[in-house]
C-alpha cells in the first residue's frame, strides 16, 4: 500500500525503476506495466510528502516575517524616488520582478527518469 511507504521507500522504488530502465537493451514488456504502476504510486508518495513539507516551510517562513523582508530588500529603490533619480510615471511603468514557481525537487529529475 503506497500510503505507508515513507519518502525514503518511494523514493527508492522511483530510482530502482529508473536505473532498472536505463540498463535494459531491450525493452521488457512483461514487466513494464508493473514498473510503471509502482512508479506511479511511489511518486504520488514522494510529491504529497514534498508540498507538505513545502506548504510548512512556507507557513513557517511567513510567520517569523521572512517573505515580507525579503520583498522589503528589493524595493526600496522604487519606493524612494530620490535614490533612484526616476519620476512616478517611469517607475509605474517598470514591471515588477517576475516571480519563480517554487521548485518540488522532482522538477530537476526529469532528465533522470526515462520515461
């Protein structure tokens, strides 16, 4: 049952099934509708266990201030017209920073997993 498998032992499986992919000169149809049920199953694991821990760091970040400060850090330039020697219009008509979505760890594996 994928439900109590830890993030270790989905995680496990996921690299298990890759590195078994990778190695095959031949594909092996027999097994790969397994390979690809487990997969699937040990990566629903690994991504709830990611945005849980994502959703508490963000909770937690955000009630000690962190987010607000570091907004804070890149603006005061536009918010002091004088430090940046520009004009209400010119500054109202600069886009904000474009903002990252955050990163679930499984976004930079792609290129590891084979199909």
């Amino acid at each position: 049952m994928a439900e109590n498998k830890s993030f270790r032992e989905a995680f496990a499986v996921l690299q298990g099934h890759a590195e078994t992919l990778r190695q095959q000169t031949e594909p092996n149809i027999d097994d790969l509708l397994e390979i690809v049920v487990e997969s699937v199953e040990a990566y629903k694991v690994c991504k709830t266990r990611i945005d849980a821990v994502e959703k508490a760091l963000q909770q937690a970040l955000t009630d000690v201030g962190v987010e607000g400060g570091a907004r804070q850090a890149e603006e005061p330039q536009e918010r002091n017209p004088a430090a940046t020697g520009s004009s209400a219009p010119e500054r109202s008509a600069r886009s904000a920073p474009a903002q990252r979505p955050p990163k679930t760890g499984f976004d930079d594996m792609d290129d590891d997993i084979p199909f």
